[in-house]
C-alpha cells in the first residue's frame, strides 16, 4: 500500500511539472501587472476566474503568498459560478503550491481532485 501511494504521488508530481512547464517562471513584472490590469477591468466572472489562474501560475514560484492567494480566490469564484475549467486550474494551481512548499500529501489529495 506505501509502496503504491509513494509511486502514485511521484506519478502526479511529473504530471504536474508536465502540465506547466517552465513558463509560468519567466513571467515578467510588466506581465503580472498587464494579468492585474485586466483582471481589475473584467467583470465576467470566468474571464476574472481564468486571469486569477493566471495570476496564481505566474506567482508560483518567488511569491508563494500571492500564488496561494489568487489561487484560493479563482477556486471559490469558479465555485460560485459553477465553472469547471476555473475551478480544475485553481486546483492545479493549488496543488502545485503545495508542491513547492514540500507537502506532498495535500498536493497529492489536491491534484486528484483536479
């Protein structure tokens, strides 16, 4: 049972580097302002969902904070607007924050959820 959990849990952590690649940490400062600017000027609930993804991912790596911030907030709006896709990338998004702090076992949990 250990055995299969620790090969699973290394399996979804591949997926998940897969899944975002490099990309979201050559995110430039012009950019997440360029992500804040438009999420302030957008008022439909699914764009802002996505942005806030968006915001999440390109947090990921230096402010963590942040990631963890806009990653909870797309979850819950994609929550209330019954948005899969927004609610799948927050979870993502989530999931990968908690990889990065080395907590695998909510990551994990997170990551199949997605």
């Amino acid at each position: 049972m250990h055995r299969s959990f620790f090969k699973l849990t290394i399996i979804i952590f591949l997926m998940l580097s897969c899944i975002t690649g490099a990309s979201a940490q050559n995110v430039t400062i012009e950019q997440v302002d360029s992500l804040k600017s438009l999420l302030s000027k957008t008022s439909d609930p699914r764009a802002r969902a996505l942005l806030m993804t968006h915001l999440a991912e390109a947090y990921r790596g230096e402010f963590p904070d942040s990631n963890y911030s806009y990653a909870i907030r797309a979850l819950d709006l994609s929550r209330s607007i019954q948005y899969p896709l927004g609610e799948t990338k927050a979870l993502i998004a989530l999931s990968i924050y908690f990889t990065h702090r080395g907590d695998l076992p909510p990551a994990l949990e997170i990551g199949l959820k997605s």
